[in-house]
C-alpha cells in the first residue's frame, strides 16, 4: 500500500512539474499588439489628413516628410547627435539616481537627516529646468559639464522622494519581526528595508530617467552644437517644422526605449513579489 501511495504521488509530482514547465499563453498579448499599432495608426491618419490639405503643412508636417529630412540628414549626422543627447541623459542620470539613492536612504533611515535636508530639497525641486541653465553656464562653461549637471538634477529629486517614501512605508511589523530575530541594523537595511522599498525606488528610478530627457532638452536648447536638443532649437530658427516634429519623435522614441530597458530590469529584480498585477498578467484581465 505504501509502495501504491508513492507511485501516485510521484506521478502527481511529475504532472505538476510538467504543468508548471508548459508556457502560459501571455493573456493581454493582443492588448500589446493594439498598443503598438495605435500610434502608427494615429501617424497614418496624420499622414492622411496632410495629403487630403485638412492639416497645413507648413504647421504639421506629414510623417513621410519627417522621415525624408531625418534620412536625408545621413546616419552619421544623425547618429552623432542620438549618441551625444543619450551619453549626456545615461551620465546625468547615473550621477543624479546615485547620489539620490545615497542621500535618500540617509533621510529615510535618519528623521534628524530628513528634518535637516528636507525643507530644501522641497524649495530646490520647485525650480524649473531653464531656471538653472544660466547659473550652471556662469559656473561650469558651455562645456559638457553643465549639461550633465543639469541632467542629474533633473533625475536626483525624483529619485530621492522615492527612496525615501519607499523606505517609511516599510510595514512596521516587518521591521519588528527583523528585530526579533537578531538582525543588525546592517541586516535589516539589507535584508527587509531595502527589498520593501524596491518597487517604490523603481517608480522613482523610471520618473527620474523621463525627467533626465527633459532636462537634456532644456540644456541643448541653450548651449549646445550638437544633440537632438540643438536639432529642435535649429529647426525652430530656420522655420522647419519637419525637423522639429523628427528630434521630438526620436526623443520619443529613445525615452520609450530606456524606459522599457529600466522596466524589464524592474520586472527581473522584483519576480519574487507575489502580487495582484501578477495574477491580472496570468489570470486574465479585470
């Protein structure tokens, strides 16, 4: 009898296992095809509607006619200004997301760090983008520095409110059952703070690197020869909507594209969470 009752728990065992192997259909795949189709669909009618003389194009250039100018700019032109506008946004955001990941876990850890630095951050994040060009260019040049800079501005604050609201809305429980156990403070922070607080620190990381394209824009706008920032400030002076409408599309384009990257980085690093939008994704819509 014992021997009946192993062999069917063994086949049990192997039906789960191969269940468990067998690929789950992604449930919300045609929802992500649509997703992808509706902006061409919304180009297409645009190129429509140019064609049909209801859009002026002279305001509203049809998309064909962006892609003209961008292909007519040359894969290297256009590839120096793409490459010159992402090193400033990945360095200016690596420095900003690094030094906020630093001091706002000191605020979150320490009230007496929070209560010293918070009432200036909160004046400091109020400033808009262009309110720092001049005194970034006044102290640093017109030299990569103060783009950059201004970059990292843009990503710190962000980032840094995250990390600390991540941090205090740590359930308490979690911490006591840390601290029944023996955990050091080092452990604690390690071991439940931190991975607590990593969806709220994600949140902030992707806001951030948004932030960080717009800030690059605001620098190129300013001081700069090169970057899809100048290409937008360029075709605003010589009264070329199609080279406008191209940088903001390949801002779009490149912003869409980090964001995904960071995304992905977020769902690989978060798998263990066992949450709602995770049965939504293998469930079946709400």
């Amino acid at each position: 009898m014992a021997t009946d009752e192993s062999l069917a728990l063994n086949r049990l065992a192997h039906a789960a296992a191969g269940q468990r192997a067998t690929p789950t259909r992604d449930p919300l795949r045609r929802w992500r095809i649509a997703g992808l189709i509706l902006p061409l669909a919304f180009l297409a009618l645009i190129e429509a509607l140019v064609r049909a003389s209801v859009l002026p194009e002279h305001l509203v250039p049809a998309p064909s006619s962006i892609v003209e100018t961008l292909w007519q700019l040359g894969a290297g032109r256009l590839g120096r200004h793409i490459g010159a506008s992402t090193l400033r946004v990945f360095a200016g955001f690596g420095i900003g997301a690094a030094l906020a990941l630093l001091v706002g876990a000191l605020m979150g850890l320490s009230r007496r760090f929070d209560a010293l630095l918070d009432p200036a951050f909160q004046a400091l994040r109020a400033i808009p983008s262009l309110a720092w060009v001049p005194i970034l260019l006044l102290w640093m040049g017109i030299d990569e520095a103060p783009k950059i800079a201004l970059v990292a501005i843009g990503a710190f604050f962000p980032v840094q409110l995250s990390v600390v609201a991540g941090i205090r809305g740590v359930d308490r429980k979690l911490i006591e059952l840390g601290e029944v156990n023996g955990l050091s403070r080092r452990a604690l922070f390690t071991r439940v703070l931190l991975p607590a607080s990593l969806p709220h620190i994600f949140t902030g990381l992707r806001t951030g690197l948004s932030l960080a394209w717009m800030f690059m824009v605001a620098a190129e706008l300013i001081a700069a020869t090169r970057g899809l920032g100048y290409l937008l400030s360029d075709g605003r002076e010589t009264g070329r909507p199609d080279l406008v409408f191209g940088a903001i599309l390949l801002l779009a384009l490149l912003g869409k594209l980090s964001d995904s990257v960071l995304k992905a980085i977020e769902t690989h690093v978060l798998s263990w969470r066992d949450t709602a939008d995770r049965d939504v994704a293998s469930g079946g819509e709400r």
